[in-house]
C-alpha cells in the first residue's frame, strides 16, 4: 500500500458517491453529504465545478453549470466541507479539474483541503506524467492522490499509474465519458486482471454505473463501485435531494 493515507476509506469494500458541489447551493450540498454518510457509503467525491469538464457527460455538465452560477468555487466547497467534516467523520474527497488547483497553488490547496477535513484528491485531466507536483504537495498534507486508468493505457503507464496513485487507483470502467452508457464495458473483467497484476492499492471502478446489479457485478471483481452521474440526475429531479440521494444510495447499497 502507499504511505500516504492508506485508510482514507470507511470500509474495505463497498459504494462510493460523486455529488457536484454548490449544485443547489452549498447548503443542500452539505444536506447530501449528511445522506451519503446516512447510507454507509464508503467515501464521498465532492465535485468542483469547472467550465470545461471535459470527462463529463451532460448530466455532470449541466450541474457544474448550475453550481457555477450559484457561485460556487473551491475555496467555498472547503469552507462547507470543514462544516461537514466537524461533525461527521465520512471520508470526502475532492474531485477537481486541474485548473482550480493550479490557480490556487498545489501546495495552498492542498494544505486547504487538509484543514476542511478532504482525506484525498481525484484530478481527471492529470495525467501520471504530470501529476508529481500535485502528489507532493498533497503528499506533504497526508492526502491522498488518486490516478485513473483506463481499458486503453498502455502497460507500461498502467505499471507507473500504480506506483504513484494513493488511496485507490480509479479504474475506468468503459470508454466514453460519464453517465454515457448503462452498459459495463465487456472487457472489462480483462482490463481489472491486468490492473490487479500491478495494484499496491485497493481499485475503484466508476462510470456508468446506475442499478444494483452493476454494483454487485463491480464489488464482486474491485474493492469499490462508483456511482456519479445517476445520482446527479435523481438528485436534480428530486423536490427532496436529501431523500432521494439518501434512497438512491440505500438501494444501491441493498440495503433497503
């Protein structure tokens, strides 16, 4: 495992939900957490709106676009996930875009993102290559760095991503961006063999996911399944986001 915050996870195995931050207001971003926490999820990716999330599908597009115009930015994210975070001991991670992060200074962000209580950072438009001075500052704060791999990294990438990712390496479950597909990819069982030949850390597999029974087919072959753009949707379309997410998650979750 990586020396750096090896256990930023509350279980050994289970779901991992993706909100985007200020997508409602901050307020109702923190009444989510609150439901994600409820329903035993086993880290949280707090989202950072950007204007250019390239990753993203339309349904995670058009919530940064509302968080943005609800004014949200990082350094307001962390002030309410520090409010969280006092009471609540849910592990959260902050999903950003580079760009937030290069314009705060890696090492000011992440020494913020510490002192809101943030246990790891997931950066999608980081490659490996270019991500040693974001892994070093984190480094320096305890927070995890978690790189992604995908069905086409090369081996020899996919080797040097799980040297250097820490926490979990995030393993991309299909080609495309997010929420594009309900399917898994059907190399996929082949592509988590190869990832398991080299892992030094647990693997969490995201992208698409959105029933019950992907999560299980996912948490029978990697430590963690990931669910994002459908919970985006069922909380957008809710008239009671917490519930919603909260239901949502349970169902995923079985344990409802």
């Amino acid at each position: 495992m990586s020396p750096v915050a090896d256990n930023i996870l509350a279980t050994p195995s289970g779901l991992i939900a993706y909100i985007t931050a200020g997508d409602g207001g901050l307020d109702r971003t923190e009444s989510l957490l609150e439901a994600c926490d409820s329903a035993g999820v086993a880290l949280v990716e707090l989202g950072i709106p950007f204007s250019d999330p390239i990753a993203d599908g339309p349904v995670l597009q058009a919530a940064a676009e509302r968080a943005l115009e609800n004014g949200t930015s990082l350094r307001n994210t962390l002030d309410m996930l520090a409010r969280f975070r006092a009471k609540s001991n849910c592990p959260v991670a902050i999903f950003s875009y580079a760009n937030p992060l290069f314009r705060m200074g890696y090492s000011t962000a992440a020494r913020a993102m510490a002192e809101a209580g943030a246990t790891a950072v997931l950066v999608p438009d980081m490659p490996v290559e270019a991500s040693a001075p974001l892994r070093e500052a984190a480094q320096q704060e305890n927070i995890a760095t978690v790189l992604f791999a995908s069905p086409t990294t090369t081996d020899e990438r996919l080797i040097d991503i799980c040297n250097k990712t820490s926490g979990f390496l995030y393993a991309i479950g299909r080609f495309g961006v997010t929420g594009g597909a309900t399917e898994l990819d059907a190399g996929l069982d082949l592509f988590l063999d190869r990832i398991r030949a080299h892992a030094k850390t647990s693997v969490a597999v995201g992208f698409g996911l959105r029933r019950r029974d992907q999560v299980q087919y996912i948490l029978e072959r990697a430590d963690y399944a990931v669910v994002g753009s459908a919970l985006v949707d069922v909380i957008h379309r809710s008239t009671d986001p917490a519930q919603a997410c909260y239901d949502f998650l349970s169902e995923l979750n079985g344990t409802t």
